[in-house]
C-alpha cells in the first residue's frame, strides 16, 4: 500500500525523500506525477521501473522558474522567453536542446529536453525546498489511463511490491486534468507535440507566427505521442451520436460515456459527460477509470464537439481507442 500524506510536513517528508535520490508521487494542476531528481540516475531508474516505461519515452523536467530551465539547456530560443513570460507556471512544456551534462536517462538519449514550470503549489514548494529540476512522467503504469487524484495512483500501484512505500503527496483533485500542452521550439517552425489545454492559437498569438501542429503518432521528444496510450483495460470506442443506437443493440452491457441528455437503457450504463471542455478535461480520466471499473464489456464514448476546445479531449480519446 502507499504511503499518501498531506500538509506541510508531507511536502518537507518528500522533499527529503527526493534529496536522498528517492522517489514521490506529487500533485500538479495537470496529472499527479511520480517525480525524482533530473541529476540522480539512480531515482531516474526508479521511474522507468515503477511504471515500467519503455526506455526511448523521455520525462518532462519540472523547474521553479525560467532561472533553473535555462541550466538545463545548451541553447534558449527567443521563442522559449516568450512562452515562459506567457504561460508559465502553468500547463506548457517546451522542447529545447539540451545541456551536454544532462543525463542520457532523463531524456531518453535524445538531444533534446521537455521542460515546464507547474503551477500547483504542494510540487512548487517541494521544487524549492529541493533546489534542483525534478523529472517525472504520470504516476501511473505506463500506457494506461493518467491520475488525477491520489486513489488512482494508490489504485494502480496497489499491486506493485516495489511501490510499498511509495510517497503520494495529496493535493486534492487536479483541476486541469489533462497533461500539459508541449511544444517543440528546436526547429525552424515550432511543432505542436502534445495538445492540452493551451490552444494552438494562444501560442500562435504569443510567438507571432505559424505553428506545425500535426500530432506525432511515434515516440518523439515529448511523452504522449505513442498511438495508443491513456487506454483502459475494457476495449474502447468512439461512435457519433446518430450511431448510438446501432451500437447499443446487443444484449451484453456497454458502459457509455456521453451527454447527460443521451437515453441509454439497461443492461448499459450511462456516465455523464459535462458539457464544457473545461468541466470535461478535469472529469475525463475519472470517468474512464470508472467505467473500467464496471462489468461492461465495452466501453463507447459519443464523440464531443469538434469545436478546436476539445481538440486535447479527442487526442486523449482516439489514442486511448486505438
């Protein structure tokens, strides 16, 4: 079982942990992540080991402020200045080249780092208490759906002996709910990697010019980008509205995730989907943890609007349906 704490004492409890090259799990206003220092081999390769991650899937490091990104890089865009001033702290990571002294294990052994400052403040004071870039991936098993509350991460750690005494640091329900937006500034024009809950257009407005937002489908320089990932053990579909129905037809029990206004009839079950893309975002993991959680068969979700504000929900959708 983890250990979950809260209150300052927590935060000084994992901020040791992590000086002395452990592990801890730590609230962020996007997802809880499973954080250990950028500089420790040895807490890196805890990292890869509790989730079982493949080893070309980098980690985004987490840093206080632009002061503490920039030692961690060979170069610093202009662009990256703009986009700190804008955005950070907050749900945006930016891919920059990395310094020489990096380890190869924080980044996969690419060229490049991911980099964001959180905004939550439990991860904050633990970033200053322990003075150094902390890297972390989501603290659950790799592939799988991300927490963002601290039962999912006792939920899929409950089976793993090496996570006994895993710190998990509660910070309440993680009010973004989506991982961060990521985009790569290491080229002639900035790519998208990653959709969150910054728009293409803010960063448009903020670097003047054009963005190739194009989503990778392979593993690249940011976390996220495989095909299938975020997926639940129950097979999942998309359906449009109009083919409801049809899907609904068999007499074994769907589970299905859509609007409050949807008539869905037993033997199914109907899980509402709020309906703004903020309200959503927040209750989208929650909500496909849950109905993994039923004797469904199948899961369906109704497709959401196409509006560009839902972009990062159908990102998450598709690849957890592939």
């Amino acid at each position: 079982m983890v250990d979950i704490q809260g209150g300052s004492s927590a935060a000084d409890n994992a901020a040791a942990r992590l000086r002395g090259g452990g592990v801890a799990v730590l609230p962020t206003e996007t997802v809880y992540g499973l954080f250990g220092r950028t500089d420790d081999a040895g807490a890196l390769e805890q990292i890869y080991a509790l989730k079982d991650r493949p080893r070309d899937n980098p980690l985004i490091a987490h840093v206080l402020d632009v002061q503490m990104a920039r030692s961690l890089t060979s170069t610093w865009p202009s662009a990256a200045d703009a986009m700190c001033r804008r955005f950070w702290p907050g749900p945006l990571t930016i891919v920059v080249p990395r310094a020489p002294e990096v380890l190869d294990r924080a980044v996969a052994g690419l060229s490049t780092i991911a980099i964001r400052s959180p905004h939550h403040p439990v991860v904050r004071r633990v970033l200053e208490a322990v003075g150094h870039p902390l890297s972390a991936p989501s603290a659950n098993r790799s592939g799988m759906v991300s927490p963002t509350c601290v039962e999912h991460v006792a939920c899929d750690f409950a089976g793993v002996p090496e996570a006994a005494d895993l710190l998990v640091l509660d910070g309440g329900p993680c009010q973004t709910g989506l991982e961060s937006t990521v985009i790569d500034l290491t080229g002639d024009l900035p790519r998208l990697l990653r959709a969150g809950s910054i728009s293409t257009e803010a960063i448009e407005e903020v670097l003047l010019g054009g963005v190739r937002d194009d989503l990778p489908t392979t593993q690249g320089a940011s976390p996220g980008t495989r095909r299938r990932h975020y997926a639940t053990t129950t097979p999942l579909r998309l359906v449009d509205c109009d083919d409801l129905e049809d899907a609904l037809s068999g007499e074994r029990p769907i589970c299905v995730i859509g609007p409050s206004w949807l008539a869905v009839a037993p033997p199914h079950r109907h899980l509402i989907m709020p309906d703004t893309h903020q309200a959503a975002a927040r209750s989208l993991f929650g909500l496909l943890r849950e109905a993994d959680a039923t004797d469904a068969t199948q899961i369906i979700v109704v497709r959401p609007p196409l509006d560009s504000e839902w972009r990062a929900i159908h990102d998450r959708l598709e690849r957890a349906a592939c």
